[in-house]
C-alpha cells in the first residue's frame, strides 16, 4: 500500500512513481510479454498488493510459482538492489495469506461444479460439439429440467443423453432432429473427458463463490492459489472452468458500482485458452462478464504472451496494462509489437515499439489509470521486488498450509445424492405405479415425472383382426348356404304337398 494520497499499490518507478488506484481496479486490466519476461511476478506484486489492502484475490498458478506468495521471502542481494533503485525505502519480506485449491484434490482442497451448474453452453465448448451435437444437449438440459432429473456429475450426463436417444423419434417432433449419430459422437466426447480426470471436477459439494472473497484475522484478502500445472493438458477445460467461475461471481454478486476498492480481483493466466476458436456464443459471453461485472466490484487482469490473443472487444475494457517485453522474429511477432504499442496512450519522449523489444527482465511498459479513469501516458518502468518468495513452495510447505486452511474440510469428500442417474435406472427397473396417468409416446405421467408404460398396463383395446383370404372364401361360402337351405327345403314341401 503507497502513501500517497488515495488507497493504491506501488507498482514500480519510471519518472515517477507507478501506482495501481484501488478505485479504479475494477476497470480490469493486462499483462503481456514472453516468456522469461517478468510477467508471474508482476501479477505476483499485484496479488500481495490487493491482498494486503483487503482485496481477496484468485490467481491461477500455472507453473506452481505462485505458491510461493505463501511463503515469507528470502533475502536476496538483487532484491534489495531493485527496492534502493526504485526508491522503496520500507521494503521486507512476509507472506500473504493463501488458500490452495486444484481441480482434482491433489494440490489443494478440490473445487467442483454440477452438470446443471456448468450448462450447455460452456459444456458444448468443453466437449467441443459442433452446432448440431450442441442442440441434442440444450434438449438433454431441457428434458432433465422438465422432468426434475438433477444433473450433477458425468454419471446423470450420460444418462440423460441415453435418454433422450431412446426417445429420439418422440422428442424430434418436439424439439428438432435427434440423431443417434450426434447422441454417439457426444458420448465418445465424454469418455476423452472422463480420461483426462474431468468427472473428478463434476459434483458435490458444488464451490460456494464466497469462498473465494474471505479475509484473514488481519484484514488482509485471502489469495486463491489455482494448482493449474496438471489442468494445462486439459486446456479447454482449464478455459472453461475460469470462465464459469467468472460467469458465477457476474450471476451471484450484487450490483456495487464503483467501490472503494474491489471486492475481488481475478487473475487470469494464459487468457489465450480462453478465445482460441471459441464460437460466437461463447465470445458474446466473454465480452459480456468482462464489460458488466466491474459494476459487481470484481476486476479482471488478463496474462498472455501476445496481446493480439484478446479481441478488441475484450480489450478495449482493459485500462490498466503492463508490458514486457516481446521478441520480434516472425511477422506476427512484429505485428503484435505494433499493436501493443498502438494501444498505449503515446509518450512524446518515448518510442514506444522500440522501447517493448529492448526491455531487461523485470522492466515493463506501465499505463495505469489516473484519478478521472483517464489512461497515464506510457512509461518505462522498473517493477518492485516482491515480498513473498521467489519460487514454489515444498510439497510439505503446500500441506501445512492447507492444513491450516479456512475451508480444510468443508470440500475435501465427495458427496452423492438421488439425482439423473438413479432416477432414470429406477425407472427402468419399476415403471409407474399403479394409478400412474398415462400419456401419448409410450410414457406414462406419474407424480412429477413421466416414465415408461409398463408391459400389458393401460393399453388400448386391441384392434379388430383381420381376416385372411381364406378365412374370408369360407365365411362368404357359408352365408351364401344360409340364406338358399330355407328357399330349397320350402320348393321340396310344396311338391310333396302338390302331390
């Protein structure tokens, strides 16, 4: 936290001090640079930053140096160089508070979502359907909602698809076209999940948004530690699932327009995942949550190599940026340092294009947002050392603090209740009972749900049989004998008579 006259975070100094206003966080913001640049320990001062004004953050920490932040750092000669350089006199070294969190359980307390929670939109991109296998899902969301069938884990998903599958020519006159094709290649799209560990992420107890804006004792915001190194080779769920934790805070937050300073800060790591060939659905979403949650006190910070991998929709939002340095090889290269530099508010006394190929490791292009939201003209600036550690933590560090986590215990088992699966498979084990209001289709209404008809219950009476060829010869011959026998036996009485 700086001294000056509003709430900030010291960032660095170029000709001036760098300062990140607290009131003004929440108008989002963006990292670049390449690899090797100083990118992690920028958004690392950042997090410290927030966290000690009372700011939870979430960060995803994709190469595990982000558990460090956890950790007090260690004294360094170049550290304590940078700090006298930059004029940080009251430079130290402490930990933040964090808490760890990882997808699959192993690195932190597991984070999990249901089916339902997830929707088709964001599961379609998951799976990665196309517009045809998309619609058979937006059936199978509306078919378990009708019929009250909770989808929570891969289980209920599998089963609903099967369902609908069994019901494809009733549901086709209802909905649209429900091909088996699209049903088989949809369930061979779950079964590639299921093997990179997804089904894990599936379930309950679901991830209660709140736990990710907690404050220590101290006042200080809790940081949210993503182990994100295993979830990198699943990269479209790793995209996915921040984009639905993004969703549930813009859903789930009230409306605080522009706080004092945010109420969370979510950090965005390899943002590139989250717009490679994502469909036109899913990028008017995207544009959305970043355009309208900043009213929900959250600030977004995007970290990517190449500032060409966020639309200019998305990137027009983001006010406050830190640029490292980019290499200049190829002509997309050279076409991204352009564009960054176009984006930055010109410094007469600075070429900006050559200054971003000739930044040193921990150097930064830095324009931060001034006191009327106006973007500062760019500077080249030296980044503050940080207070944490430079590093991952040990894995006996990562236990002891998750030992003494707030949450310890509270996501840590699984949960399994009566949901689409068991239904379903009562169903079909039981049909309806007795009494149960049958309906057109095969299916009978019983309660809130409608289920298969049982075998000989409630059908209409059986159609008149038709009669064969010959069935029919002999019937005609025998009404033809009934009605001449009377006219025969009367012409031989007259005759006896007569005689």
């Amino acid at each position: 936290m700086s001294g000056t006259e509003e709430a900030s975070i010291f960032v660095g100094t170029s000709v001036k001090k760098e300062h990140l206003l607290l009131r003004l966080a929440n108008r989002h913001g963006l990292i670049t640079g390449a690899t090797g640049t100083g990118k992690t320990v920028s958004l690392q001062i950042l997090a410290e930053g927030f966290s000690a004004a009372g700011v939870p953050v979430f960060a995803a920490d994709i190469k595990g140096d982000l558990s460090g932040l956890a950790a007090k750092g260690v004294s360094k000669p170049f550290l304590e160089e940078r700090a006298k350089k930059i004029g940080l006199e009251t430079y130290g070294y402490e930990a933040s508070p964090v808490i760890f969190w990882d997808l699959f359980g192993e690195q932190g307390h597991p984070i999990r979502a249901t089916v339902d929670q997830m929707g088709p939109l964001l599961l379609s991109r998951i799976l990665e359907l196309n517009e045809v296998q998309e619609g058979v899902l937006n059936i199978a969301f509306r078919i378990a909602k009708e019929e009250k069938l909770p989808l929570v884990d891969m289980k209920d998903l599998r089963a609903i698809i099967a369902h609908i599958a069994e019901r494809a020519d009733e549901l086709t006159k209802q909905y649209g076209n429900v091909s088996k094709a699209s049903v088989g290649a949809m369930q061979r799209r779950l079964l590639v999940l299921e093997q990179q560990s997804a089904d894990e992420f599936f379930g309950e107890p679901a991830l209660d948004i709140k736990d990710f804006m907690r404050t220590a004792r101290d006042g200080r915001g809790y940081i949210s530690v993503l182990a994100a190194d295993r979830l990198m080779t699943a990269p479209r769920l790793y995209a996915t699932f921040l984009l639905w934790l993004l969703s549930s805070l813009f859903d789930k937050l009230p409306e605080v327009g522009d706080p004092e300073k945010p109420k969370l800060v979510f950090f965005f790591d390899e943002a590139h995942l989250l717009f490679d060939e994502a469909p036109k659905a899913l990028l008017s979403r995207i544009e959305q949550v970043t355009r309208l949650i900043r009213s929900k006190g959250v600030g977004v910070y995007y970290i990517t190599q190449n500032p060409l991998d966020v639309p200019d929709t998305v990137s027009s939002q983001l006010g406050n940026r830190i640029q490292h340095a980019l290499r200049a090889f190829t002509p997309r290269e050279q076409k991204a340092v352009k564009a960054a530099a176009e984006t930055f508010r010109p410094n007469p006394e600075l070429d900006t294009e050559r200054a971003i190929l000739e930044l040193g490791v921990g150097e930064a292009l830095v324009s931060l947002l001034e006191k009327k939201g106006e973007p500062s003209v760019v500077q080249r600036t030296l980044i503050r050392p940080p207070s944490s550690r430079l590093g991952p933590l040990t894995p006996e560090e990562r236990r002891a603090a998750m030992a003494d986590s707030p949450v310890k215990g509270v996501y840590d088992e699984r949960h399994e209740r009566d949901s689409a699966h068991e239904r379903l498979s009562q169903r079909a084990e039981t049909g309806p009972a007795p009494g149960a209001q049958t309906e057109e289709g095969g299916y009978a209404r019983h309660g809130e749900f409608r289920v298969p008809r049982a075998p000989g219950r409630d059908r209409p009476p059986a159609a008149p049989r038709r009669d064969s060829v010959g069935d029919a010869f002999g019937k005609s011959i025998a009404r033809s004998l009934g009605s001449a026998i009377p006219r025969i036996l009367e012409r031989i009485l007259r005759g006896r008579l007569g005689r």
